[in-house]
C-alpha cells in the first residue's frame, strides 16, 4: 500500500474503518465486563489496542508489511472466536453468537477486513516468489 492511488487510499480507509470497529468492540466488550474474565480480558484489551494502532498506522501511510499485521489481528480475532466456541480459551467458554450484537459485528468487521486485503496480499506474495 505504498502507492497513493485513489484506489489505494480508499482500501487503506476501508481497512482502517474495520480495523477500528474491531478494535472499539473489543474495547467495549473489555470495559463492560470482560476485564474480570482471567487472562481473556487481557486478549481483548490487547485486541482493541492491535485494532486501533494498525488502523492508524494504515491511515499513516505505514509499509505494507502493516498489511499482514493487519490480516493476522483479524484472523487471530476470528480464530479467538471460533476457540470461544468449541475448545474454550483458557477455560473460557461462550454459545453462539453472544454476546449480541458485538459478536456478529466483530466477525463481519473481521471478515471484511480479510477479504479487503486478500487481494494486496496474494499479490505481494506472488511478486515475492518472481
């Protein structure tokens, strides 16, 4: 994301703006009671600060190394996600999509986050391996 193309500005803008939904859900969810939860609560609070800085960074005009960051915050919050409701974090546990709605907004903020940069970031990759 080096380039400063009208195209270019409009994905960084569109990561950063899911970047930070993720981030201010975690904190929200952080504030209002997950901070007690042992361990976990440290997760979200360290998801949201992750969230919220990449998303500056991006607005910056950060390498585009920022864009595998970016990617891994998001799939990692996913992968939190999805271990929440299965094998537990840390003895962790939750059902289906509670809490509502931060749940479904965290994982379609994730998701598009991902699929906003998949493009840019196979790219990079192929370029890489020529």
């Amino acid at each position: 994301m080096n380039r400063r193309t009208p195209i270019d500005l409009a994905l960084r803008a569109a990561v950063a703006a899911t970047l930070a939904v993720s981030g201010y859900i975690h904190a929200q969810l952080y504030v209002t009671g997950y901070h007690f939860i042992h361990i976990v609560g440290v997760l979200f609070l360290l998801q949201a600060a992750a969230s919220f800085a990449l998303a500056a960074l991006l607005l910056l005009g950060a390498p585009a190394l920022m864009r595998f960051a970016a990617a891994g915050a998001a799939a990692g919050a996913l992968a939190g996600f999805a271990a929440s409701r299965t094998v537990g974090v840390f003895g962790f546990t939750e059902r289906g999509l509670e809490p509502s709605p931060q749940s479904l907004i965290s994982i379609l903020a994730e998701t598009a986050t991902l699929l906003l940069l998949t493009p840019a970031l196979v790219h990079r990759l192929r370029r890489g391996r020529d």
